[in-house]
C-alpha cells in the first residue's frame, strides 16, 4: 500500500469507498474533468494539492518544490460511500534526474491515437427543480433521456408504463416506475423516486446523472450543487468560477479559504515523499471547484512556452451547472506574480491575474483546461523567469 493514502472518503468496512466504473465516473465529474493514464508523465503541483485540503496545509518544511514531474503508476476510481461524490486515487512516482518527461505505455499510445475506439456510452444529467427534489412527488424525465437511457416504453399501452431498475455508483440498485402521462403527455419516475431522493439526501440544485452501459444497464450517478467558499459579496460572478472547476479564484491567490475533503496531514506526507524522490499518493475530487494539479507534462510544456503578458486577451470555457454544454467568456491579462512569492518566487500555480468586464480574479496557469481554452491574440514579447520554467 501507499504511504501517503490521502483519505478519499470513507473509513473501513462496509462504508469503505469502492472502485467505480471509469466511464459513470467520468460522467458524474463532468465534461470538463481529466484524469491522467498510467504511465502518463505529469507534473504534481504541491499548491494545488493543498488546496483540496480540509485545513490550512503548511508545506514549509517538506522542501518540495513548485512543480515535480512524475509518472501516474495507478488510478483508481471511487466514490464516497455517504455522499456518492466521485474522487480518484492517483498514485506517483518522482522522475528520476535527467528522466524524461514524456508518456509510456498505453498512456503514449493513447497519445498517438487520432480517436478512441471504444463507443462513448450514452449519458444524460439534469439539474434537479423543486419540484424533483421533493420527497413526495417524482422526477420529471427529459424526453431525450427517457429515449435514448431508459428501455424503450411500450407506447400501444394506455398508459405506457414499466419497471426499470438503476444501479448506483456503489453497484446498490433502485427500482423506479417510469411513466409516460399528464397533459401534455411527459416521462415521469414515480414509484420508488421518493426513497431514492430521501436515501441520497437530495436538493434542488442537485443534478442527477444517468448513464447506459454498453450491455443496456442503467446506471445513477450524483454530482451535489457546488458549494463555492468566497465572500457573499460576489454571488453573482462566483457562481460562474465555481463552473470552472477552480480556474478562477479570489486574488489572495486561492487556498486560504479552501475547504477540501482531504486530511492537511496527507498532503504533507505526499508533499515529503515528493520531495524526497519516493513514490506517493493523491486524492483528487474533480467537483470540488479546485484545479487539478497533477496536470500533463505537454500541456505544461505548452503553457510555459506562452509569453505571457499583460494586455494578453484570452478566452475561457466553463461548463453549465448540469455539464451539459461549454460556454466561455473573454478577459484580459492584467498583471503577472507568483502566488506565494516568498516560498515559491518562481512557480506558475495561479501566475496570471486577470480582468474581466467586472471582476479582477486568479487564473491558473497550470489547469489543463486553461491550455486548451486561453486563445492568447497577439505576439508578445519574452516574459524572463516566465517563459520556459522548471519544465524537463
């Protein structure tokens, strides 16, 4: 086992977490969650790994530095056992000096592939009403969902009506009615919706998920409303920076007022292991509205390669409440300064401050996501210590 466990969520015994199926995993994180291979060369920010901590973390004395290459050498994923929030378990190991920084494996293979073979199985969330989310009356089902997820309705009978049976993400099964009735006609899950929200302790805002394996079985997944941890002052653009999945945060740089799911402890035990050289352990929850921080070692490269200045204007996307679509918005590059100038003077973790219409807030540099969405609009001149960095 690993040193460096990073409790994921749950203790022992029948509340211990189970793997979960990748494919309703991934569904339940988001469209915009990534999760590196095995075998993929990334980099572990140890900034970001405290900032999916439950206290204030201080990596002072593991001497670990901004950024460490390493290579994924096992993913699980997993789920809470009282919450069903999705989490993965990442295990690292450091790159040796001079190793590398490059993919192996089935992760290179993945990288030379022009597409994925594999059939994407059909998924569908919807954020749930007041209505769906009081315990005594049922789901409305979205006609695209009940269509192409749910067995197909025998629609000759008056009225059109089954038993379907839906799996969780701990494999436990529930058994809903699924009806097709009213004025105008709609899908409805009756019988059995009631114990469902009552057991998941579900609200509205919440959004279901519901997922059609490749062998016809239905699957249900959870993602909880995001609970976004910022002054009250900024509701309105903070709702927004939660749906970017933490590319954005308030300008004292992000961590002090995180409020993770994993032990300040575990991440200073990683963050030592890092440090010395020695494999270790992560636990990443993707719906925690932090970045991931063990990011891949191109898109690394990549961004740092960017001359970043100010004046720069970008484009990024962000994600609907039930991810169901990617949407953007524009801003502009107002200045450039490291996080945490005394500690890291150098490290590209939340480097680029930005402007919006309304808003000055923290983008980060080293989220995957944001390599993919800033379209940076001009040629700029070299930034010094800004360019190229740290990167092998």
């Amino acid at each position: 086992s690993c040193p460096a466990g990073g409790g994921g969520g749950g203790g022992g015994g029948e509340d211990a977490p189970r793997s979960v199926d990748p494919q309703l995993w991934l569904a339940c994180a988001g469209s915009m969650c990534t999760v590196p291979p095995v075998g993929a060369a990334v980099y572990y920010f140890p900034q970001g790994h405290a900032e999916q901590a439950a206290a204030t973390v201080d990596l002072s004395a593991a001497r670990v530095p901004a950024l460490l290459p390493c290579r994924v050498s096992a993913v699980r994923f997993m789920a809470d056992p009282q919450t069903d929030e999705v989490f993965a378990k990442i295990r690292l190991a450091p790159l040796r000096q001079g190793e590398p920084a490059v993919d192996v494996g089935d992760a290179a293979a993945e990288g030379r592939a022009l597409q994925d073979d594999r059939p994407k199985p059909a998924s569908f969330a919807k954020t749930l009403t007041q209505s769906d989310a009081n315990n005594g009356g049922g789901f409305s089902v979205p006609r695209f969902c009940a269509e192409t997820i749910f067995p197909p309705l025998d629609y000759s009978s008056e009225p059109p009506v089954q038993s379907i049976i839906v799996k969780d993400v701990h494999g436990d099964e529930f058994k809903f009615r699924h009806i097709y009735r009213g004025t105008p006609r709609r899908h409805l899950l009756t019988t059995g919706w009631s114990n469902f929200v009552n057991q998941k302790k579900l609200l509205a805002g919440d959004s279901i998920v519901f997922l059609r394996s490749e062998g016809g079985e239905v699957h249900v997944g959870i993602r909880r409303a995001k609970r976004v941890f910022c002054d009250e002052g900024h509701s309105g653009w903070d709702h927004y920076r939660g749906l970017m999945r933490g590319n954005a945060s308030s300008g004292d740089g992000g961590a002090a007022t995180a409020k993770g799911k994993v032990p300040a402890e575990d991440v200073v035990a990683a963050a030592r292991l890092a440090a010395a050289g020695q494999p270790f352990e992560v636990v990443y929850y993707p719906r925690a509205s932090t970045p991931e921080f063990c990011v891949r070692a191109g898109a690394v490269r990549a961004a740092m390669q960017v001359q970043w200045c100010p004046g720069m204007r970008f484009k990024m996307a962000f994600e609907t409440e039930d991810s169901s679509r990617i949407s953007w918005f524009m801003g502009t590059v107002a200045g450039i300064h490291a996080a945490d100038p005394s500690r890291w003077p150098q490290s590209p973790w939340r480097l680029l401050q930005v402007r919006t219409a309304r808003h000055t807030l923290e983008i980060l540099l080293n989220e995957r996501t944001s390599f993919q969405t800033i379209d940076h609009m001009a040629t700029l001149n070299a930034m010094g210590p800004y360019g190229i960095y740290g990167a092998k």
